[in-house]
C-alpha cells in the first residue's frame, strides 16, 4: 500500500489501519530500565487512544498506575511498515471495553476470565508517532542495495513522517 507521506491524513489513516492489522507490537515505557514487551493492541482511532489488556501485579501496570509515558511500536507483516507510536499510558479498568475487546485469543492468556479482579486494561493516549514507509518490498530492497554499492550513494528505501496526533 503506497502512501504519500506529506499526506498526514493519509498517514495518520495507515497507521491505525496498521496497528489494526497488526494487532501486536511492543509496548514500554520512556523513562525506564525496563525492556519493552509484546503486547495485543486494540486501536481507536476515533477516540486516539490504543487498548491493552494486563494484570494489575504485573511491573508494567504497576509503573504506569498513576501514568507514565509510553511508546508502541509496530510493523506490518510485508515489513513495509514500521512506527513508533508515543503517548501516555495509564491503567485503568474500563467495563465497556473489556466486553468490547474480549475474545478467545485474550481469554487463553486471562483463565480467570473477565471478571478476574486483577485483571486490567492499559490506554496509550497517542500524541505522536514516527512513521517510516517503505517502497517496493523485497525485490526494491535488493535493487537499492547493489545500487548503493556499485554508485557509492544511500539506499533509497522509503519516505518517513512525523505525526503530531494532540
């Protein structure tokens, strides 16, 4: 999918439809010794905010209890694709959405189902995101590459954005 990034609406529309497609990434926090993890992500774009489901006793919720800031990154499957997404996360037990996002695949991580009192939802506010997009695919990476070598220039892989999504 060709997207013209000096086209921020159109590239604020790929990166949610992305992050949709997706659906995994890694999530951590921006000032921490911790390492990001994986995470399953439910985007809303309407509202700029991206769900996740935890529990309350893991180190991430605990360290984001009172807020903290986050970054998401992410990339689409053909590798075209890739973002980091920054916001403010916090913790918060939201009823409508955990009805909303509940399905098998997060039922097999949560056995002691939606009513479990630990379990929790984490919400990335998205303010920016860092957006790079590739061209081409594989065959164009490989002709950039021996291009690159044989003139002595830069690959040309892609375009980036920078959104600012408050």
């Amino acid at each position: 999918m060709s997207t013209e990034v000096n086209d921020k609406a159109a590239v604020e529309k790929r990166l949610w439809k992305e992050i949709d497609d997706a659906r995994f990434g890694m999530l951590g926090l921006t000032r921490s010794d911790e390492h990001f993890q994986p995470m399953t992500a439910y985007a809303e774009p309407e509202t700029g905010k991206i769900w996740f489901f935890t529990l309350k006793d893991t180190d991430l919720a605990q360290a984001v209890e009172e807020g903290a800031m986050a970054m998401f990154t992410v990339q689409a499957k053909d590798g075209d694709f890739q973002a980091c997404i920054g916001g403010h996360l916090m913790q918060m037990r939201d009823h409508a959405r955990i009805e909303k996002y509940w399905n098998p695949v997060v039922a097999a991580w949560y056995p002691e189902g939606k009513d479990d009192p630990r379990l929790t939802l984490l919400c990335l506010d998205v303010e920016d995101a860092a957006i790079w997009i590739s061209k081409g695919g594989p065959v164009r990476f490989a002709w950039e590459v021996a291009k690159a070598n044989v003139t002595g220039s830069q690959p040309d892989m892609g375009d980036r954005a920078n959104l600012d999504l408050h």
